[in-house]
C-alpha cells in the first residue's frame, strides 16, 4: 500500500503541491500567491462516488495521478495499479 501512494504522490502533477510555495505564502512569509496546483484529494477523489471503473462493472475508488484511469479498489490495490510513466 505505501508504495502505491509513493508512487500516487510521485507524479509530475503534484510538483508544484511538495515545493512548499504555498506553504510559505499562507504562513505570510512571502506575499505572492503561488499559482493553482493539483492536490490529490481533488485529482483523485473528487466527483467519483457515481462513476464505475474503466475495465469492470465496479464502482470507482481512485483516479490514478499517473494515467487518469479510473479505477475500482480491486483494480488499484489487488491487481496493483503501480505506473511509472506520464500521460497526458
């Protein structure tokens, strides 16, 4: 499972969430606002309760960061949806 969410929060989307900008700017150390960035709530998880996977009659767990598939829990952690290379 730890793998898995590496290799989720590991994709060249989610650059811009781990540099820290945003961290600095909401904390008021720096005064300009970085600009909008992926987070993996909203990529992952959000508008997904009513849809079904990709490749099976099952209802939707995930949107991988990496393929933008979406995937049913067996799909994702079972059969261990790991991706190693963006598309757009």
């Amino acid at each position: 499972m730890h793998s898995l969410i590496h290799n989720q929060l590991s994709a060249p989307r989610y650059k811009e969430l781990f540099n820290n900008k945003y961290t600095w700017f909401r904390c008021g150390y720096i005064s300009s606002r970085p600009e909008h960035f992926d987070n993996p709530v909203d990529f992952s998880f959000n508008q997904i309760e009513t849809m079904y996977c990709s490749n099976c009659p099952q209802v939707v767990a995930v949107k991988c960061s990496w393929c933008k598939s979406h995937l049913c829990f067996i799909l994702f952690f079972e059969n261990f949806h790991y991706y190693n290379k963006y598309i757009e």
